[in-house]
C-alpha cells in the first residue's frame, strides 16, 4: 500500500520512479500473488465517515490529494454499511495497471537486501520485511531499534476513564515535578474484583498463531495471561502490585490489586493499560479489562496484541520528514515506520512520496499541519510518542491536539469530533495549496 502511493505520488509530481517489488521472484507466508498493494487480511479500509471517524477524515484527506489507493478502493467498492470494504483482487490488479502504465514509473522484480547507498529513496517493506534487508536495517540502526514479534498494551481515551474510581498517581509519588508525580492513572481492585479479574482472564479466548509459529517470550513483556496462568498471585507481585499508592476516594482502604494506566502521548489524551500485553482475542479483551473499577465504560484506541512483525523506532531513528537520522537519503513509509492499518500505511506513503518529490524539486514545502490527520500521524511516529514504549498505533482523535472550550462525554464527543474533523479538513487544504503553489512556481 504505502510503497505503491509513495511511487505514484512522486510520479504524479514529475519525479521519475523506478518501484521495486520482490514478489513473485521473493514470496512471503501471507501473500498470493506478485500484485502490488495485496491485502492480505481484511478488505476493509473500516470506516468512510469523514465527520466523526480518524480513519474517515484520513479517507478524505488522501482523496483531496488525489491518492491512488483510494481512487482504486472507490472503483472497487462492495456494499458495506459505512465502511468502504473493496472487491480485494480487482483493487490489486486495478493498482497495480495504474502504476505499470504509467510514463514515469518502471517496475522491477528485485528483492533489495541492503540500504541503498545513494539516490533518493523510501523503504516501504510494511511488517513482512525480508530477512535480508531487516538485517541490514537492524546494522545501521541497532538491533534494540528493529521490533520483530511486538508486545502491545492496549490503550484507553483517557476522557472515558471514570475518575470516580481512579486517580492520578506515580507511586511513591516519584517524580521531579507536579507532572512526573501524577504521571499514572490508578484503578483499585478489592479481593473478590482481582479474583474475579483472574477468572475471567484464564478463561478468555485467545488468538493463536500462525502455522504453528510460536514466539519466544522476554521476561518484560509477557503476557498478562501467561503471568496469570504461573499462579494467581503473580500479578499482584507483578503489574498489578498495590504498593506506594493512596486512593483518595477511600484513603482507609488498601486496594488488594491496582492496575495502572501510563500517559501514551504528549498531549495526554491517551493510556495505556501498563503490563497488559495480551494476545486474548478482542472481544475477551472488551469483556475482561471492563471489569477493572473506573474501566467499565473504557473506549479503546487500541487492543492489545502479540504478533509478528517489524518496525522501527521511529521516533529515535526518523526525522520530521520520514527520513533516516543516519542516512536522509533513505525515507521509510508504512507499516515498518509504526502505524497499524491498510489506510494509515497507504497515507505514510502518499506524505512520504510528496516529501521526497519536493525534496528533489528544490521545493520549500511547509510542515505537514499538526492539525490534520496526516499530521497527526506523522507528528506521533517521528517524535510524539514515547520512544521507549514506542508501539504501532491506528489514527484515532487521540492523537489530535485538543480542542479548547470542548467538554468530554459521550454528547461533547460527537461535537469535538467534529471540530477536529473541520479543522483538519481546513488545515490539510491549505497544506495542499501551499504544495501546488510550490510546484506552479
């Protein structure tokens, strides 16, 4: 996806691109066919609403862009509520013949197995890069810097937490600052809610992987339910130990379990569930965390997952503008750069494409805007996010600066995602115009 944007948007903006895509010659487990932008999972491009939905106002942006991924889903599109899901073959082929006649495009079957030395280029090699060439990213960047079986946490919009029952707390009130001693949200859990939580945990459904394929695990990441299932003490000695803590709603009581949430971005508006990596399935995921005291009416941005892939660290390794800190030649877009997704992989190449295509024309392009959904993607991989709990992640409103004056609520909702919707929508037209102003003159 990502790779097959960044090709055509380059092309469309007057760079000569030669794309390199080693399937057929070089297959992976998940793809049939040598097509480009396969879709080997879903067909589902998930939501088209451009009001209320992050990945809807991603739709619309790519579409005021002129972005071949969705042109092509919109001309294979099946009937499927308000998701655009496509016919996923057509849609393939239908990507693939546009970036083949194209005068400015030459494709090659080659795999690439190591970083290119010169030229201007983007690696756009999503979560089945090949051994080859993570081998060689792993050399240049450090191999601490290159995931391959990721470890996720899910992750809560803070304003759905009901503080009735939580509160803000590090524990032992570590910290420098106001700020660094508040960093953690706290949900309490008495005897029969932590014996009930255990239950529930060990009899969720799980996901299994792959072709028999097993990950190996490290001690810092396991899976809550395989700490669970070493005794049903193990996570109140682990991380859900009700140590260092005071529950202002009840400063009598001790809590017998606390779980605690961990700001996941900048502004705040996002926490992860801290030690919770899990491969449960998502719906026992829903059904399991809703249980915890100040949790029950939680929205999720992401659920938790323990699957194969690769990425980078972006936010150590790429600057604003996609590229490698050690090689700026080198831009990498997609699923390797962090985000989660058909869509968001398929923006990061369409931004990177742009990036590249002004960076060889001499054009001085102003930031992407902060306050579209491009942005707000590109701004949360290159230096946003935390860098050491750094973790792919969907466009969601999460990741948006707020909004001032707007009230949270399930009501206040639906009007600050409008408002952010609009002012994305503003923000990103007049980023677009700036660009072909550039290129007029």
């Amino acid at each position: 996806m990502a790779g097959s944007e960044a090709a055509w948007q380059a092309a469309e903006a007057g760079i000569d691109v030669r794309l390199f895509e080693m399937r057929p010659k070089v297959g992976t487990f998940a793809h049939k066919t040598g097509d480009l932008a396969e879709m080997v999972c879903s067909n589902s491009f998930r939501s088209d609403d451009d009001v209320s939905n992050a990945v809807g106002l991603l739709h619309w942006e790519m579409r005021a862009a002129d972005g071949l991924i969705m042109a092509m889903a919109d001309r294979h599109a099946l009937p499927a509520g308000g998701a655009l899901a496509v016919d996923r073959d057509p849609f393939a082929r239908a990507v693939t013949e546009a970036l083949m006649s194209h005068p400015r495009i030459e494709i090659r079957h080659d795999e690439i197995r190591e970083l290119p030395g010169a030229g201007q280029w983007i690696i756009a090699t999503g979560p089945l890069t090949s051994d080859a060439l993570s081998a060689a990213i792993a050399t240049e960047t450090g191999k601490a810097q290159l995931a391959f079986f990721d470890a996720i946490a899910p992750i809560v919009y803070a304003d759905s937490v009901d503080m009735t029952k939580a509160w803000f707390q590090s524990r032992y009130d570590k910290g420098d600052t106001p700020e660094e001693r508040t960093a953690y949200l706290n949900c309490p859990l008495d005897r029969d809610q932590y014996e009930a939580f255990i239950d529930a945990l060990l009899s969720s459904d799980m996901t299994e992987f792959r072709d028999g394929e097993t990950a190996k695990y490290f001690d810092g990441c396991l899976p809550i339910e395989v700490m669970a299932a070493r005794g049903r003490e193990t996570l109140r000695f682990g991380p859900m130990k009700p140590v260092g803590l005071t529950n202002p709603h009840a400063p009598d009581v001790k809590p017998h379990a606390v779980v605690q949430l961990r700001r996941d971005n900048a502004l705040g508006t996002l926490y992860n569930i801290v030690g919770f990596q899990t491969k449960m399935k998502y719906g026992a995921q829903t059904a399991v965390f809703k249980m915890i005291p100040g949790l029950e009416n939680a929205q999720f941005a992401r659920l938790g997952g323990i699957h194969r892939n690769t990425f980078l660290n972006s936010p150590t390794l790429l600057d604003a503008q996609m590229r490698l800190r050690s090689r700026p030649h080198i831009r990498f877009a997609g699923q390797i750069t962090g985000v989660e997704g058909y869509v968001e992989s398929a923006a990061m190449g369409l931004l990177a494409g742009r990036l590249a295509a002004a960076e060889i024309l001499g054009q001085n392009l102003p930031p992407v805007p902060q306050d579209s959904a491009m942005g707000a993607l590109i701004h949360h991989i290159t230096g946003g996010a935390e860098a050491k709990t750094f973790q792919p992640m969907n466009v969601n409103f999460g990741l948006f600066r707020p909004l001032d004056g707007m009230k949270g609520g399930r009501r206040g909702r639906v009007t600050r995602y409008k408002g952010y919707t609009d002012r994305a929508k503003a923000a990103w037209g007049d980023w677009l115009a700036a660009q072909d102003m550039s290129i007029a003159s």
